[in-house]
C-alpha cells in the first residue's frame, strides 16, 4: 500500500517543499529526518530497521514519536509530509 500512496504523491505534490512543513522538519533530530524518509521510499519497519542498524521496535518508536510530535496521523500521513516537506523529492 505504501509504494501506492508514494506514487500518487509523487503526482501530485510540488517538488517545492511547503515554508510551514520545512518549519516542522527543522525540529527534528538528523534521526527523525531518515525514518519518515525512508517510509516515504517505501520501506518496511524491518527494512528501515536493518539499514539503520536498529532493531525494528526501535524504529517503531522513533515512527511513533514522529507522527506525536508533528501532529500526523499514521504512516501515509508521514509520507506525504516528507514530501511536503522537501525531505523526499519526486523521482528521488
């Protein structure tokens, strides 16, 4: 379902990142900035987990934490907001 959402996206959103989602990007940790982009690429908790070197919980936290402290509802939410954000280009 994920590379979906990442696809339609990538149609629709502007390549330029919104001013008040760069805002919010900014306060998060270089951490927080790899996570929900690489949810955005389409990658499982397990995946992200094995190429950040961390176990998948951990992963489900710093997820968790993110979309608490953003005010994002769920998983698609956090893809379009690294989209929005500029973290994740289109065709990237």
């Amino acid at each position: 379902m994920t590379g979906l959402i990442r696809r339609l996206v990538e149609r629709f959103v502007l390549p330029e990142a919104r001013p008040a989602e760069r805002e919010r990007l900014s306060r998060l940790t270089e951490r927080g900035r790899e996570v929900p982009a690489l949810v955005a690429r389409g990658l499982s908790d397990a995946d992200i987990a094995a190429r950040l070197l961390l176990g998948e919980t951990t992963v489900k936290t710093h997820l968790g934490r993110l979309l608490s402290k953003l005010g994002l509802r769920d998983r698609a939410h956090a893809v379009i907001f690294a989209y929005e954000s500029g973290l994740v280009r289109a065709g990237a």
